[in-house]
C-alpha cells in the first residue's frame, strides 16, 4: 500500500460506516482477497469496530497544491 485516506461513508443501516480510500504500491493488485487481509489486519491491531467496511482501489487520491488528502472530494462522491 502506498497511501490511504479513511473518511465516513453514509450507510442507512448504520448512519456512517469507515471507509479506506486506498492507492497500491507497483506490484500489488486489488481483489477481494487483499480486502479482506486489510480488514483482517485492522482488526487485529485496532478494536473490532474500527476496522473499514467499505475499501475502494483508486489510481491517485485527491490532493491540495500543498500535498494534502482532499477528504471532502473523497466524501462527496460517497453520497447517497
């Protein structure tokens, strides 16, 4: 993994569900098998609630001139 961003997305069940935005190194390929493993991972070195129900492979995150992870681009395109 290069970088990720973690934002809310709304979920109606449960109002907003964690969210991983994230950009892989050369090398590795999406799938749900690498989905998993993040979850799992997650898991185990955080609480069990944290971990990111929703994990989406972009090419590239959203960034300020400064470098920065533009968040709100990433939740806009997450509602409902």
């Amino acid at each position: 993994m290069l970088e990720c961003a973690i934002t809310g997305a709304p979920d109606l069940e449960r109002g907003h569900i964690i969210k991983a935005t994230v950009v892989l190194t050369k090398g590795y390929s999406s799938g749900e098998a690498l989905k998993k493993e993040l979850q799992e991972h997650v898991t185990k070195v955080t609480a069990p609630y944290k971990y990111p129900r929703i994990i989406e492979f972009v090419d590239e995150l959203p960034k300020t001139i400064s470098g920065k992870i533009r968040r709100v681009e990433i939740r806009d395109r997450d509602q409902i």
